[in-house]
C-alpha cells in the first residue's frame, strides 16, 4: 500500500510499504481523509522522530470507512465511517512516531474497541470534516480546562483550526459571549461563520477597550484602569504577546487557558497579576475529549466545515505537508483519498 514517510531531515516520499497484519480482534479502515497538523511540518524539519527517525509514517489525523472487521471485535460492520483514536494505538501513536501512519491507504486498529480506538459516524459528515476529530478534540480540551459553562463570557485569540473549534466548543458548552482575536481578517470572517459573537482586528484595535465594550468592566485595583468582565480566554495563538493581552483582558478572578504551543519561554509580571487573582491553565491533547467532540461535528458539520482551507488530493500528499509549511499560505489542509 501507498503511505507518505519521513526519510531524512526536511524529505518526505511516498512509499509502497506492507499493509500492517490483521487478526481476529483488529479492525480494517481504509483512510478517507487525514488533515495535516503544524506537528507533522515540525516532524518533517527533523526528520521524524523515534523510535522512527528517518522512518515516520506520518498523519495523526484520520477518518476512514471499515473495511474489514475482524470476529472478535463488535461495534461496527464493513462500510462504517468512523475516526479514530490515534493516541490509543497499541502499536504506537499513529503518524507521532507509531509503525502506521494516518496519510496511508489503509490503517489497521490492533485489539480494536468501540469508543476507545473508533467511533461510528453517520455517512453524511464529509469525510474531510470528520478529519477534523482530532484536532477538534485538542480544542475541546482546552475549553473543558478552562471551565467555561452556561452563561460564560469568553475571548479566544487565535483564529486558526484550533481557536476556531475553541470558539464552536465554548458555544456548544453555553457560553453566553464568544469574542475571537487574531490579525487575519479572513480568518476573522471565519470565526463569524463558526459561531463567534464578535470579532477583533488586534493589528486595529485595542483588546481590553474593546472587550470592556463588549463584555462590560468592573473597577480596577486602586482606582486603577477598569477591566473587562470576560471570565475565560483561551490563548490557541502561541505567541508571548497574546499572554499579556490575554491576562489583561481577565476578570479578576479569570481564567486563562493556553492550547497555543509556546516554543519560547513567555515572561510573566507577577506584581500586576497578584492584584487580579487568574488562574493560568495549561492544555494538552486529549485526555477525554477525543470522541466527546465527535457528537458536536456530528451535530454542527456545517459549521466545521468552515475551518478547511485546502484539500488535496492523496497522491499529493507531499505537497499537503509542505503548503501546511508555508507561512501565510493556508489555514488547515486536509488530504482526501
């Protein structure tokens, strides 16, 4: 079967590889679509990682439909849509250093399980939508670290795939006032279409002020400026700037969740933190989340579907990788078989 690799520091090729064995307690999915992730681009820079350096099958983010079930495993039939679970792989996370990767024709789920290695979807998810399970689940996560609920007033920074699905996950748990931030103004008409409430240019105009508009203020610590009332902001940026911007934006009291990957140390001022009491929350992956998201893809697909920029199709898989690279040049890519 055809499965895209990691060779060398910055290569990638596509290569006929032996489909993996499959017994009676396995399951068969023929991939559908894979979408690409800023990790596979950084996998790719260093030449895949172990235990698989020079050998990384890549692709963390597959949906596929049954191809063969094998007679131990119950929960789905032949021709079944599901996504899957790449974390729960026994063989190794899929396309993060496991034997499999995502962005190949076939994929094999060793000792398969209903509701921890797959789940069944309704045939009407485009099959690039489902592939958004993943990430989705990434931003979900997030969301459920901050503690947003009913009647919560938020503001997400960052309008790329993972603000954006923060953005529909806030809203989907009750939150009452959704703002997304980001500098992109295409990606700010997005944030509209997925759901947001409001949308702020930053390179245009001032977070807090604005967000004391939008949200309304409370008296600041010894007469000092107001603050706005936003309870909750998720940083799914990662830039140093959006921590500080982010903080200041709180409530006393608020909540900060950070899903951005930082590659830099961030400095913090805690003299001016002390006053407002936040709490910072880190977020990373998935750890109950990955099929929680799927009941919302499959409740608001249409939504979803927004967040893909680019499809491209599997025999360009190369390609996908190297588009998903280039700064500016796209937002989320899916390859579709």
């Amino acid at each position: 079967m055809k499965s895209l690799v990691i060779t060398a520091p910055g290569k990638t090729e596509m290569l006929d590889v032996p489909a993996p064995d499959a017994g009676a307690r396995d399951l068969v999915v023929r991939v559908k679509a894979c979408g690409i992730c800023g990790s596979d681009v950084f996998y790719k820079q260093i030449g895949g990682i172990p235990p698989r350096q020079g050998a990384t099958p890549l692709g963390h983010e597959p949906a596929g439909e049954v191809a063969s079930v094998g007679a131990e495993v119950t929960g789905a039939a032949v021709g079944d849509h599901v996504v899957i679970n790449p974390m729960a792989a026994a063989d190794g996370i899929i396309g993060s250093g496991g034997a499999q990767g995502g962005l190949s024709e076939t994929v094999v789920l060793k000792d398969a399980v209903a509701g921890v290695h797959f789940r069944v979807i309704p045939a009407e998810v485009p099959w690039e939508v489902a592939a958004l399970n993943e990430p989705m689940a990434v931003a979900f996560h997030g969301v459920n670290r901050s503690g947003a609920g009913k009647g919560t007033k938020a503001v997400v920074f960052g309008a790329g795939p993972v603000g954006l699905g923060a953005a529909i996950g806030l809203k989907a748990k009750g939150a009452e006032h959704v703002v997304v931030v980001d500098i992109v103004a295409n990606r700010l008409e997005k944030a509209l279409l997925v759901g947001a409430d409001a949308v702020i240019n930053s390179a245009e105009e001032d977070v807090v002020s604005r967000l004391r508009e939008l949200h309304g203020s409370e008296p600041g610590f010894q007469h000092g400026p107001d603050r706005p009332l936003t309870e909750v902001a998720i940083d799914a940026a990662g830039a140093p700037a959006v921590i500080t911007t982010a903080l200041g934006s709180l409530r006393r009291g608020g909540v900060l969740s950070v899903v951005g990957v930082h590659k830099k140390p961030v400095e913090l001022d805690f003299q001016s933190m002390l006053v407002n009491e936040p709490e910072i929350r880190l977020s990373m992956g998935y750890p109950t989340e990955i099929f929680e998201v799927t009941d919302s893809i499959v409740a608001d697909w249409r939504l979803y579907q927004h967040i893909i920029s680019d499809r491209v199709p599997f025999d360009e898989a190369a390609r996908a990788v190297e588009l998903a690279g280039t700064p500016g040049a796209t937002d989320k890519v899916v390859v579709v078989f």
